[in-house]
C-alpha cells in the first residue's frame, strides 16, 4: 500500500535522498549508450557535411543537365520503310 503521496515525492528531501540519487546514478549507463550510439555519430556526420560542402552551381558554360535525377526512357521505336507508290 502506497503510504505517501504526490507531494511526499515531489519534496526537496526525497529529490535529494540516497535512493533517487542511486536511482539516477543507474541511469547513466544507459545515457552512455545513447551518446555513444546516437547523437556523437549524428554529430560527426554534421561536422563533415559541413566541413567538406561544396557548392554545385552551374556556370553559364557549362551544358545544360539535370543535377537531381537523369531520365530515362525505353528506346524510341522505329518507323518502318515507307512502302513506294508503283505506278500501274
């Protein structure tokens, strides 16, 4: 049976007790994993789009191409030979 309340937890004496510092003290293996795991790489692949941008402007020169995609298409069909008139 739960003998205190809302506000017995919410209370600087038991924000400061030994058992909540114990408890966030077991939290910070997991917070190790997430750093770790997560938000350094998400953070060096940021450093490294930035560090190594490069801008891919057109010159008026240059020929004129899409940069996002290239489309593609099946091969244009043929027309076959125009038969001749025979005159009779």
């Amino acid at each position: 049976m739960v003998e205190s309340g809302y506000a017995d937890a919410r209370s600087l004496g038991y924000l400061q007790g030994d058992t909540n510092v114990f408890l966030e003290w077991l939290r910070l293996p997991g917070d190790m994993v997430f750093l770790v795991g997560g938000v350094l790489p998400l953070l060096w692949q940021c450093w490294l789009g930035v560090r190594h941008r490069r801008g891919l402007t057109r010159r008026p020169e240059d020929a004129e191409q899409n940069l996002l995609f290239t489309e593609v298409g099946p091969d244009p069909v043929p027309e076959p030979p125009a038969a001749e008139a025979v005159a009779p």
